[in-house]
C-alpha cells in the first residue's frame, strides 16, 4: 500500500526534517566531537581514489592465483618450524607474501604511497589503535 506524503516535495523540511539538536533526546546524542579545524582545508578524497585499495586488492589477489611466475615468487618466501615444542615430526610452515593477509599488508603500503598519507598524523594513529582495539577486546 502506498501513502503520499501530502506537500512533502514543497515542504520537506516540516514533513521530513529534524528539529533542532538542542531538542533531541538525550539518547540521540553521542560522544562523538569533530572539530571545525580538523575539517577545513582538507580536499574531499575523489570516489575513485577511495575505491583504489579495493580494486588493487582484487587485482593482487587474483593476479597472484592464476598468474604462475608471480605465485612462484610469492611461495618461493616460507617460514617453517620443525619439532615444534620438541615434539618430533612436529611442524609447521607459513607462506606470509601467498596468503590473503600478506596481499592485504601490501595493499595497505602500497595506498599509503597513493594518498599520500601524512607520517605525523598516520603513524601515531597506526600504533594506538591496535592496543585501544585490545583493550576493547578483551572486555
């Protein structure tokens, strides 16, 4: 069944719009704070700059199944243990450049170079998520 909103194209803002944010409910309202300052100036990220890393990803990923020499050079890194933990005939190996994970780290170097990321803002960012990540985690 389909309603009409009555004026709503002429009026959208009385039929679809919200109040003020001084009336909101205190359960609409987060702990998020942006900034003005953290805002101004930045030039807004093209769509296709920001759906570069997920195409690379795709391609890298592709290109490394079917494409034989490359997979060669990416199987050819192998990180294995033998006896783990003494145990005889125990081991175990890893091929961290063939593995989705290792593409996904180079992905990430590689739009690191392409946005040009800033080394001051992104490296600090880099270190403290992980353990802020952790903590979160293990509650």
């Amino acid at each position: 069944m389909w309603f009409p909103l009555p004026n709503a194209a002429f009026d959208a803002k009385r039929y679809l719009g919200f109040p003020e944010s001084s009336s909101w409910p205190d359960e609409w309202i987060g702990n998020l704070q942006i900034k003005l300052e953290d805002v101004v100036g930045r030039a807004p990220m093209s769509t296709f700059k920001g759906w570069v890393p997920y195409v690379l990803l795709a391609l890298f990923l592709v290109a490394s199944r079917i494409i034989e020499p490359l997979k060669a050079a990416l199987t050819s890194i192998n990180l294995s243990w033998n006896n783990i933990l003494g145990e005889a005939g125990v081991s175990g190996g890893v091929q961290p450049l063939y593995l989705p994970g290792g593409i996904i780290i180079a992905v990430v170097i590689v739009t690191y170079f392409l946005h040009r990321m800033n080394p001051q803002k992104s490296a600090p960012r880099c270190l403290n998520r992980p353990k802020r990540f952790l903590v979160l985690a293990s509650c």
